[in-house]
C-alpha cells in the first residue's frame, strides 16, 4: 500500500511538472503566426512573471513585448509592456506584468518580443491566471531583435467543428389529425359535388 502510493505521488508531481514547464529551447515564431486572432470573446486577468538573466546587461532600453494563447486561437498580445521603473528587465531582476485580455483554455505558448539593440537574457517567463493553471518557460538566452521569439507547445484544433446534431424527426400525430381531417372532408366534398 505504501508503495502504490509512492509511485502515485511520484507519477502525480513528474506529471505536474511536465505540464506546466517546458524543456524544449526557445524558438522564432513560425512565419504563419498571425497576431491578434481573437475566437472568444470576455475579459480576464493574467499575471506575466519575467525574470532576468544574471549574465544580462545591468540594463536595458529595449521594449519588451508578450504574445501568449492557447490551442484554439485565442491570443494575449502586448506589442510593449509598460514598465514603471528605468530599473525594469535589469540583470537579476523579476518584473510582474498584469494584463487583461479574451479568456482562454490552457495556455500552450509563448513569445518574446525585443524593439532595440540591448543583448536582453530573460532566464523564465512565468503565466498565472485564476482560470488556467500556472506555466513557466525556461528562456536562459538572448533574444533576437523584432522577431517574437518563444515557445509552441500547442496540438491545435484545427478541423472543422463537429456538424450540428440533425433536427428531431417530424412527429406522426400532426400526420395523423390531417388523415382524419382529409377523411372527414373527402366524403362531404364528394356528396356536395353529386348533388
């Protein structure tokens, strides 16, 4: 018994692990992305954790900004993050972002966007919101400038959605009331027409 449950904790925190943090490196967004594709509508609250690189420059005046969404379009996208110090995406420092936008599913990726010559390190990019469960990006490189740049670990829907259900078959006892009428109506028609 105490085995089963060890194995249950070990397989429940690895499972965990992998599915709110990525392993994979950061990459160029794919030349199709399209920015500011909005399915749904509705607002909701994110909080953007951004840690900087020890090995970044003390700091920075390039803009920084984030494109973020899950697998069925649904996109938070801000082309320039306001910072409210000179100090913001200095080397060993945290920055906390709140933004609004559509609500969304699980977030699935993630990018980075760089407006300036700076050799900007991020180290992780951390995602919370009430309604998803919290995502962390391992960066630990520099990111290229005016290209976003990030993480795709999205499995698309991208077939059609399933057709509408078919429509309920007639109902017979309307059927039946018009045989009636007809049955009703025919014989006195007919006496009327050999009079």
């Amino acid at each position: 018994m105490a085995m089963s449950l060890l194995s249950f904790f070990i397989f429940t925190f690895f499972s965990f692990s992998a599915a709110v943090s990525t392993g994979s490196l950061p990459q160029p967004a794919p030349k199709s992305l399209t920015i500011g594709y909005i399915q749904k509508a509705g607002d909701c609250n994110y909080r953007v954790n951004i840690t900087t690189s020890c090995s970044s420059p003390f700091h920075i005046t390039a803009e920084i900004g984030v494109l973020f969404g899950d697998a069925h379009g649904n996109q938070i996208y801000e082309r320039k993050l306001e910072v409210e110090s000179s100090k913001a995406f200095a080397k060993c420092s945290k920055d906390i972002f709140e933004l609004t936008g559509p609500c969304t599913d699980q977030i699935c990726f993630f990018y980075l966007y760089k407006n300036g010559s700076d050799d900007w390190i991020p180290e992780t990019v951390e995602i919370s919101s009430p309604d998803i469960d919290t995502v962390k990006y391992k960066y630990n490189s520099s990111i290229p400038d005016d290209t976003w740049y990030g993480f795709d670990d999205c499995q698309y829907f991208t077939s059609p959605p399933p057709p509408p259900p078919s429509p309920p078959a007639p109902s017979t006892a309307g059927h039946l009331r018009r045989l009636k009428w007809l049955a009703f109506v025919i014989p006195v028609l007919l006496s009327s027409a050999v009079l």
